[in-house]
C-alpha cells in the first residue's frame, strides 16, 4: 500500500521497484490492422512496436506538405512503398479538408473524389509502367470512364517529361497547391 511505500537511494532497490511500476502499467494499442498507413507520430510506442512485428514497415518519406514525415506502412503485395506512401498521404490530405476519399488497389485510379457533383481522380505514378505504354493508355481509358477530371502526380522527376504526352502531370511538391486551388474553385 501507498503508507508503506519502500524510501530508498539503493541502485538496485531503485531499479526493481521502477520494473515493479512498469509492469503494472497496462499497455495500449489501439490500431486497426486493416489500416494500412499510419503517421508515427500519432501513434504511442505500444502501437509502434505492435504494427513493426505485424509486417508494418517504418519509412521516412517528404509528404505533400513538403515535411519529412516517418510513417508505419504495411503495403500490398504488388505495390511499392513510394507509390503507398503518396497514396494515403493525397488521401490523408484531402480527407482532413473533409473530402471523402476512395482508395482503389484495381485497376481503377487509385484515389477518386467528388467536388460539387464533378469526380476527380487522381492516379499515382512511380515510373514503374513508364516503358508499357499500352498499360498508360489502357489506364488513361480507365481514368476518363470513372471520373470528370483525371491527373497523374509522378513521384520521379526523372519521368515527368514522359507522361506529359499523356495528360495532366503534377510533381509530388504541387499536389497540395493543387487540391487546395482545386477546393477552393469549387466552394465558389
């Protein structure tokens, strides 16, 4: 009890009684394992240490907002960690100016919306189909189905000139400008 309370300065007695406290505290995870994207920082280090032994990976990644961000991602088989990272980051960005976003892992775009009756769609691109141009094309053909308004943001400036020829390109440090512009016309 709290009246018998061992007063000590001894090292060791110190130490057991600091493992004794930490024992008793409960730990808290409270993720969902079919989230696949979280921000570290929002997460405590029962929940970090959690996801890391169910397959998370930890990246350090510059988001949209132009920060480094270190975030927890579990990918899907086929999909790179670069291409996840922007994904959820787009979405993650769209969602807190609450729009609501849907993730795609098909051959659908891979984020769709809707602004004011019109969907857009956004399809990320990290160079990997840059050489197939029959699967950019057969996208492309996707993208003007599904959506009023389409556009790829290309995460390698390597290829950027590539897939202008193609359609709308917006560099991974512009998306945020652009969304927000695209948000704000449609408040008008």
């Amino acid at each position: 009890s709290e009246e018998h309370k061992v007063i000590t300065t001894n090292a060791d007695e110190l130490l057991d009684l600091k493992k004794e406290n930490e024992s008793k505290e409960e730990t808290s995870v409270n993720v969902d394992l079919e989230k696949r994207f979280y921000k570290k920082k929002e997460l405590n280090e029962d929940e970090i240490k959690y996801l890391l032994t169910e397959g998370y990976k930890e990246v350090l990644q510059k988001s949209i907002s132009g920060k480094k961000e270190k975030c927890l991602l579990k990918p899907r088989h086929n999909e790179s960690i670069s291409h996840m990272f922007f994904v959820y980051d787009i979405a993650s960005f769209l969602e807190k100016k609450g729009i609501k976003t849907e993730i795609f892992t098909t051959k659908m775009p891979d984020i769709i919306f809707n602004l004011n009756g019109k969907r857009i769609a956004i399809e990320v691109e990290t160079g990997t189909v840059v050489h197939h141009k029959n699967r950019i094309l057969e996208k492309i053909e996707i993208l003007k189905k599904v959506s009023d308004e389409w556009f790829f943001v290309v995460t390698n400036r390597n290829i950027i000139r590539k897939y202008k020829k193609f359609g709308q390109i917006i560099d991974p440090r512009y998306v945020a400008g652009k969304l927000s512009k695209i948000i704000k016309k449609s408040e008008k």
